[in-house]
C-alpha cells in the first residue's frame, strides 16, 4: 500500500474524456488516432493484436515512441497480462522512450502486480533494434512528423480538447530510470476485491479503469444490472485513493451512437469521467455526454458566486438548494469541465 505519508495524488492536467485504443500492429491506423481528436490513444499489444503479431506490434511500438518530437496527443500503450510471456520484454523495451505517456496494466488482481511492473518499467532494456523485421509493414511515423523525424504541426480536429499530459522524460545516462505513469485495469473478481488496494499501490499508479468484457465472461453476467457494483466500487475507490475518477469500460457497437450516448449518460450519474473507445466516431459522443450542459453550467456558477459571497459555511440558495462546502467543490469541478468547451 502507498506510505502514509505520501499526500493523495492530485491530477495537475486536464483530466481525459476520450482514450482510444488502436491496434500496436497496425502503424497507418495509430498514425491517423494520433490526429482525430482523442484526448489519448491507447496504443494496444494486447487483444487487438494477433499472437503471430505481437513482436512486429512491440517493435512497431518502439519506434514510434522513441522520436523524441512530442506527438500531437498522449500516448499509453497496454501491455500484454502481467502474468504472461511477454508483458516484461514490452515494459522494459517501453517504459523509458520519450514518447511513451502511460502504460496501461491489464488484468491486474492486486498490488503486487502493480509492483512487478513497475518494477520491470525501472530495469534498463536493450535498444530496440533500428530495422523492423517486417520490411512490407512500412515505416511507423506518427502523422505531423517529418521524415527527418521532426515535428511538424498536425491539423487539429474541430472541437478537440486534447488533454497535456507530459510524457516520460528520457533518464540521464547512469541515472534509475523514473517509473511512467501506470494505469491499472480490473478485469477479474479478484481485482475488484482488490481495487483499493491496488489503487493505492504505487506512487507511479495514477489511474484504474473496469474491463468490463472480461469481468462479464467471468461471473456470467449478461447486462448492466450485474456491473452496477464493480462499476461503483472502481468510482469509490479510485477516489479514495485520490485518483481522477476512472473512465468507462469501451462501448463495443461502434455503429449504436445513440446507445453509447444514453450508457454514458449512465456512466456519468455513476461518477466516471470520460470513456474508452474503439472509433473515431465514438469520441464526440463521449465527449458531450461527459461536459456539463449550460444548465450545469449556470448551477454551478450561482453556487460559487453564493458561497463566495457568504464567505464559507453552509447557506441555501433562493431556489431552496441547500449548499455546504462539498456542494462548492462539486460546482468547482464542473466549471473546470466547462473551460474544456472554448
């Protein structure tokens, strides 16, 4: 468990609405994610990705990471099951390349796997060799970039708010690698057992997300009504652990729009924050559900305005909203959303 006297961590960015997650063997698709408006792409290794393919994703993966031109969003990448084959090649290979923004942990059942792998993530690789095997796959350049590697300005999609998250710094030769940001999912009964436990784990752990599929597989659960606990117990977790509330498990039918709209909505009465995603088209959707509405938006005014005037304590409000200082910090946080809208 984090040491006691380690303050609960507080997100310093802009939290993310929309993660996006392409496959890690196929560069021409996360060339495009990298400039259709996700907050993060998630580059996977793990499900999306065939078995004959993983070497060709991980090197694939590398070479795009280790262009030291910031990318025109955040990059995570999810490693295969911790207590697999290969999650250890992977973290060690990825975990100190200046692309690299998070490393997201799957299938994690407790705090010792959040050890291990940070564990792994702070234990130097070998370089990643400069040719990849597969000659017909193509080069693996994030789009914006140059082919001397340089950066050049990406054209922005309309309406992006893409999310400043700082990506790994490279260490200093000689010096301990500092461990990435590490993002836990749960996906078993015994991870959500463990959710707080894990939560709070390791001062890298900076987030924990529900992998619903799995956990469904595993109980025989057949709607939502049976994820209604793990989904609350990921949210009270998380923020007992003084982590941003987790995101919502991705929306599989990227064609039911309206679907994904009305489960966020959900999702959001719940308290998670934004939404994983499989389509391009699945990110406004995510992100309106997720931004407060003007009416949100004029609540929350009137309640800081009013408590501001009064000075602190508890007060009611002339519509008879009673208003106390959880109440203040609520209507804080969604104005800080708001900002997310200019």
């Amino acid at each position: 468990m984090r040491p006691a006297s380690l303050a609960p961590r507080q997100a310093t960015v802009p939290t993310p609405l929309t993660w996006l997650y392409v496959p890690g063997d196929r560069p021409e698709v996360v060339s495009k994610a990298l400039v259709c408006g996700a907050d993060v792409v998630v580059v996977d290794l793990e499900d999306a990705v065939a078995p004959d393919r993983k070497e060709y994703a991980l090197r694939a993966t590398a070479e795009l990471l280790s262009d030291p031109a910031p990318a025109p969003c955040p990059v995570h990448v999810r490693v295969n099951a911790l207590d697999g084959p290969l999650a250890e090649t992977e973290i060690r290979t990825l975990a100190t390349l200046p692309g690299l923004a998070g490393l997201r942990l799957p299938k994690v059942q407790g705090p010792a796997d959040v050890h291990r792998a940070a564990g792994w993530a702070t234990t130097a690789a070998d370089p990643v060799p400069g040719t990849l095997p597969h000659a017909a796959e193509g080069a693996v350049r994030a789009a914006g970039r140059t082919l001397a590697g340089h950066f050049a300005p990406a054209p922005a999609a309309p309406g992006s708010t893409t999310a400043t998250l700082a990506p790994a710094a490279a260490p200093t030769p000689g010096a301990l690698p500092a461990t990435p940001a590490l993002f836990a999912l749960l996906e078993s009964a015994l991870g959500i057992e463990h959710a707080f436990a894990i939560a709070t784990a390791h001062p890298a752990l900076r987030g924990i997300a529900l992998g619903e599929a799995d956990l469904c597989g595993e109980l025989g659960i057949r709607d939502d009504t049976g994820l209604a606990w793990p989904r609350g117990r990921t949210v009270v977790a998380a923020r007992a652990a003084g982590l941003a509330p987790p995101p919502q498990s991705v929306y599989p039918d990227v064609h039911d729009l309206d679907g994904l709209a009305r489960s966020c909505e959900r999702g959001r009465a719940l308290g998670f924050l934004g939404r994983a995603a499989l389509h391009p088209r699945q990110l406004p959707v995510i992100e309106t559900a997720f931004l407060p509405s003007a009416e949100e938006i004029a609540a929350a005014r009137e309640t800081v305005r009013a408590a501001a005037a009064e000075g602190g304590g508890a007060l009611a409000l002339p519509d008879g909203r009673f208003v106390d200082a959880a109440v203040v910090a609520g209507a804080r946080r969604v104005l800080e959303l708001a900002e997310r809208r200019r």
